[in-house]
C-alpha cells in the first residue's frame, strides 16, 4: 500500500518527503488558503509537484461538466504530477469519461458507497477516494466499504485504484492496508504517529543509557 499526505503544508510535505515513504499528495482549495498560499492555487500546486515528483490531486471548482472539463485541462498543464480531482456526481462523471479519454488522471472524491466507486471505475477514475472518517461520523464502517470497493474493482477488473481518504487515526491505515486499499491519504500528524511508538522511544532510551555505561560517558 502506498501512502500520499494530505495536505498543501509545504513544510510538512517537505518533512514527509525526506522520510522516503510518501508517494503522492492530495489537496484541496481549503487546504491550499489554510496553509497560507492566499489564494495563489497554480503556485502551490507547483511546488507540491516539484517537491513531491508523484501523484498530487488537485480539485476543480467547477459544478457543471463542461466547466469541470475545461478546468480540468488547465490544471494538467500545471505539472505533469498532476492529477484531477473530480466529486462523483452526475457532472462529475460526465467529466471524467471525457477527460479519461484524453489521459488526464482523475481521482474521484467523496465517494461514500459502493455505487459511486463502481459508476467512477467505470466512467474512467484512475482513483477513488473512499471518506472513511466521515463515514464513521455518522454511523457507518468507512473501512467496510473501501474492503467492498477493492472486492468489487478487483473482482471485474477494473483498473481505478483504491484511495482510503479522510483517515483519522494509525489503526485506520492498518485496516486499510488489511482491506487491500491501495493508496491511504494520511494527514501530516497520523504519519508522526504511525512512526513514534512508545516501547521505541522506551527502548533508544534504554541503550543510550546502557551505551554511556559501556563507554564510561555521560
């Protein structure tokens, strides 16, 4: 399973690159004006891109799928890293079997059941993003559904890969990783927390003092 960070936190996304273990980026226009950018999208994005050199999802703003298509094609010509995000609606899917035909990459985004995920692959997504957090705000088992999506796209063959988005927690990507989920869209601080684990951090104190003994420093 890859993991992508979500966010448009240059600093994060900087911090995260260099662990080595992050492949892509996904954001939004409400992530781009809380980290700062004021309202400059195209040159944040870019430097996400330049920094990241993988898959980075960028959302339209448009509501009606010509409009959604016409800036979906700026937006490419941004970076070649670049991929659209697209919410699944009926514009939305109007869009993205217009723009798979053209080869630019769509992730398919607040996608909440297993017939939008299915009318996505189908349409032509190269992902959907699967909102388990806010599934489970209301009730629901977010990480049940992303197990039914991979089922459904792996059973027929489908090409469009998995993304567990809106993760709260470290558990929601193990479950996702369990669920076959291809990608998980982490936040900069779940990523801290799946590193730091407190019998680690117990255990590096333990042989530096054990190292100070053997040394007769400190």
């Amino acid at each position: 399973m890859q993991l992508f960070l979500d966010t448009a936190d240059i600093k994060q996304i900087r911090e995260a690159v260099k662990l080595g273990v992050i492949s892509g980026v996904t954001t939004n226009p409400s992530l781009v004006s809380k980290a700062g950018w004021a309202g400059d999208y195209k040159s944040a994005v870019q430097e996400i891109c330049s920094l990241v050199k993988g898959p980075v999802s960028v959302e339209v703003l448009s509501q009606d799928a010509e409009s959604m298509i016409d800036e979906a094609r700026a937006i490419a010509t941004w970076s070649p890293y670049v991929n659209i995000k697209i919410p699944v609606c009926a514009a939305g899917l109007e869009a993205i079997s217009v723009l798979s035909t053209e080869k630019i990459k769509v992730n398919m985004t607040l996608c909440f059941s297993l017939n939008q995920a299915l009318l996505g692959a189908l349409a032509g997504a190269t992902y959907v993003s699967s909102f388990v957090g806010r599934l489970d705000d209301v009730g629901q088992d977010g990480m049940e559904l992303v197990a039914q999506i991979v089922q459904c796209l792996d059973h027929y063959k489908l090409p469009a890969q998995v993304i567990a988005a809106s993760i709260r927690h470290p558990m929601h990507c193990v479950t996702a990783a369990k669920a076959g989920a291809h990608i998980a869209t982490i936040p900069y601080s779940v990523l801290t927390q799946m590193i730091n684990h407190p019998l680690t951090t117990a255990g590096i104190a333990r042989f530096l003092e054990d190292s100070k003994q053997a040394t007769g420093k400190g």
